[in-house]
C-alpha cells in the first residue's frame, strides 16, 4: 500500500458508457491532487460517454489493467454500473485485490458490483437508494461515506468528494486528504 | 430566459486547456440532469485536457459559439483561466450577454475573466483566494456561491456543486435545484 511504503500508490477507476461523470471526475481529480496514480480504464473502449453525455478520454481499456495489482480499485456509479455487474473479469480482479488486502470502493450503484462479486456479505455500506435492496446482507448505513475494513463505499455524486477525501486519507494520510480538501475550499465555512 | 418561459434554456460553458475538471464537470453534469441544454465548447480544440489530465470531448468550438445568444455563459476556472482572460472574443461576448440580461457565473479563478472584461466593478464576488487581489473595485465575499444581480460566483472544485445547483435555481427554478439536489443525495444529512 501507499501509505508509509514511500512508494507512489497506484488506483484503476473502470470507466463505462453510462458512468456517472461527477463521480468519476472528482475521484480521478482529487486523487491526482494527492499525487496518487491514476489509471483510468475504458470497459467498452478508450472514449467512454458518462451518463449526462461527457465523452472523456482514458488511459487504457480494462481488459489491459485486469492481470495488474493495484493499491485500490474505485467504482464510479450512474447506469453505467451493469456494465460493470456483468463483467467476470472485473469481478475476478475485485476478489484477488480484496484478498491481497487492497483497497476496493464503489459509490452510487456500484456497490452492486461489489455484492455480485461476493465482497458485502456481513459488511457495512453506503449506496445509491435504488440499489439497497439488491445488496443482500450487507447492512446499509445512511452516511456519505462508510468505511468498513478495507471496503469504502459512498452514496452518490452529491457525496463524491468526500468519498474521494476518504480514499486520499486511506492511500496518502490523513494530513494529505487535509491539505486537499483545502486546496478546493471544501466545506471550508 | 429559461425560467417561466416554458422554453429550454442554453449554457454555454467555455473549455480551455487547463480547465478544472470537477468544477466543468460539476456544471454540466447538474445542469443537464435539470433538463437544461449545455453546450461545452473547446477553446484550443474540441478535445482539452483539464488540470488534472482528465481530456473532455466538447459538443463544438468556442469560435463557433461566440455569435449565438445564450441564457448564461458558465466559466469553469483551473489553470486553463489564464487562456479565457486572454480570448478577446469571449471577453466581448460576456459583456454583450451581461447587457443582454443573461446570467454571468464563474468559479475558481474565473471571476478574473469578468474583471477583465469589466463585468465586476462594485459587485459582490466569491472567488479562489489566490485570484482576490486582481479583482478591483469588486468586493470579495467568503460565502461557497455569491448571487449578485445576474452575476453567480463560486470559490473552488470543493463548492462546485452549491454552485451548479445556484444556476439551476436560476435558470430552472428552486423547486428543479431541490430535486436535482435530492437526486444526488447532496448534504442529505
């Protein structure tokens, strides 16, 4: 992990069409602030179109990423997600990186990836309001962001940046997430 | 205007090279989810990439936009403000659309382009703390979004979404910006 090693932590943010663009520009921003790297991965291709019809270029395609280790994985959410259910690969990689103790979070919906993939039962999360009822035995927590061991989940694009604060505090230090919640004047009355 | 009209209303919101990719996003991604038209248009090309390395594709360029009439222009800042301060044809534009009656808003660094188009002298302003000083004759305020006349501006990436949600309010109603606000579960605490 990043934190303490000295090492630059590494992050893959999956991107498909329909990904909720608040979502996935604030994680890739705020984290790019804290000097973590970013790789963000196209699923259906490198140009993928969010949901309010934002195109943004990414790094890679998923199928590129999936055989790497990561610090963390992070999930945008908006309709995108069943892309995301539906992809085994992704789901496969989201298992190994929980098993090796990475980090792994989702907003919005996309706590439902982490459910198919077996990674919520007895755990405690943040989601979209649609999505509760399909995260069998995980309990839902009405918070912007939960943290439960190594799994970060959040409710959607109004809670983005704290979630994203949430993930610098995790990979760079409490004092970083800090100076980057400063450095954008977050809730700084 | 939009509002009460029973018509859609149109935003432009100018894309430089540089631009600060939350507060862009921000914008477009509210606005649209209000049912409000948006026209991203690329200063430099139609593919800019932000601060943080996030490129945007935009809907056309800024050179083909500055003759049409718009019921706001929305000035993301970031780095890329410095591009916008120096478009004399985006300065002539803000000024026509600002005598015309139509919302002026910027964030971040970007209440600078209004100054230098002359658009802020006695007015109320928020801006980034490090844009405070080339703003004469406007007097800072420390609030996340300032409403002065037809005149909306914001402090940082960190106070984006009150900002979106302001012109929404503006352009689409207050009862639109509450729903839109709830859609994204923003300080439902």
């Amino acid at each position: 992990m990043g934190k303490g090693t000295g090492s630059v932590p590494r992050v893959l943010v999956p991107m498909s069409e329909g990904f909720e663009e608040i979502e996935a520009v604030s994680v890739i921003d705020i984290l790019r602030r804290a000097k973590i790297t970013v790789v963000t991965a196209g699923v259906q291709g490198r140009l993928p179109t969010g949901s309010r019809g934002v195109a943004i270029a990414c790094d890679s395609l998923l199928t590129d990423e999936l055989e790497r280790s990561f610090d963390a994985i992070v999930l945008p959410g908006g309709p995108g997600t069943a892309s995301l259910v539906e992809h085994e690969g992704l789901r496969a990689a989201l298992r190994r990186h929980a098993a090796e103790g990475a980090l792994v979070a989702a907003i919005c919906a996309a706590p439902w990836v982490l459910h198919v993939a077996g990674l919520l039962a007895g755990r405690k999360v943040a989601c979209f309001p649609s999505v509760e009822d399909r995260l069998d035995g995980a309990t839902i927590v009405y918070e912007e962001v939960v943290r439960d061991g190594q799994l970060i989940t959040s409710r959607g694009a109004g809670t983005a940046i704290p979630f994203a604060l949430a993930l610098v505090a995790e990979l760079a230090g409490e004092q970083v997430a800090r100076e980057v919640g400063q450095s954008i004047i977050f809730r700084a009355g």
